[in-house]
C-alpha cells in the first residue's frame, strides 16, 4: 500500500474511526469506491482511519508529491442538516478543533496547507455533516451519512477526472 500511495499522482484519503457511528463516514466511502466503482489509473484510495496525519508528514516529506489530495471526512457544523455533502477549503477548518466542528481530530492542517502551499498540491475536504458522532464504541452509520456514500462516490469519480 506504501508504494502505491507514493506513486500516483491522485490520492483519495478516507478519514475516520468505523467504530464510531457517522465518524466512519470517510472508510465508508473508500470501501464503496473500491467495490462499486473503478477508479482511473492514476488514483488512489485508501482509508487512512485516524492515521493521515503520519501519511501526511511522510508525503511531505518524500522528493515527488502527489498532484492533488482528496481528504474525506466527517464533520458536525452549525446550520448542516445531517447527510449534507460539502466541500471545505483549508482556510475554514480551525486550527484547534473543537466540538463545534468535528467531535473528532481532524488532519493535521498546518501539513495540508504545507503541501498546498510549498509543494503545489491541490488539497481538496470533501466532507459530510454528521449526525452523531459518539463518544463510546458505537459502530455504523446513520442513515442520513449513509445515504450520502453513492454521492460522495460520484462526487469524487467526477472531480479525480479534472486535470487527469
């Protein structure tokens, strides 16, 4: 898997812990891309669960990069009703997380701005409004989130096309 994801030059990460309800959102999507559709050949897909903040640091800090990032995730917003797909830039994501944004750690910013800005990769957050993230084992997705897996999947299959 290592070699695969240094070597293409579009990168789809799935962010989340499926043993949290509606926070398992971002392995869903990878799961559904994977079985039910074909990528292109120069993507890439992968949950991550809650380690893309080591995947980040390592492509940081590897000689070639990625020509775009897709960051999937779940996320709990003021005025969102829960399912709602959206997309966030870098610049809207708080430096310090707290509950009024994701219940839980989203990745780290300051290496996804880094790779935007000193590397050129385009950094694109594809993210769901969740409707409970809980706080003890609880896994599966509500029915709002899951509803929204097809989508994100057409979603992504659209925008990995752009500049391929």
């Amino acid at each position: 898997m290592i070699q695969e994801i240094f070597s293409h030059p579009v990168l789809i990460f799935g962010c989340g812990n499926t043993l949290l309800g509606d926070d398992g959102f971002g392995p869903g999507v990878i799961e559904h891309l994977l079985q039910d559709y074909v990528l292109p050949d120069h993507v890439f897909a992968v949950d991550v669960g809650t380690g893309v903040r080591n995947v980040l640091l390592d492509l940081l800090l590897m000689p070639e990069k990625p020509r775009k990032i897709f960051i999937v995730d779940a996320v709990i917003q003021a005025n969102r009703k829960a399912g709602e797909l959206f997309e966030i830039e870098l610049e809207q994501i708080p430096l310090y997380q707290n509950a009024a944004f994701s219940l839980h750690r989203f990745p780290s910013v300051n290496l996804l701005t880094e790779l935007r800005d000193a590397a050129g990769v385009e950094v694109r957050i594809l993210a769901v409004q969740a409707k409970h993230i809980p706080a003890e084992v609880s896994p599966g997705l509500s029915a709002e989130v899951d509803a929204s897996l097809r989508g994100a999947c057409l979603w992504l299959l659209d925008h990995v096309k752009e500049g391929a």
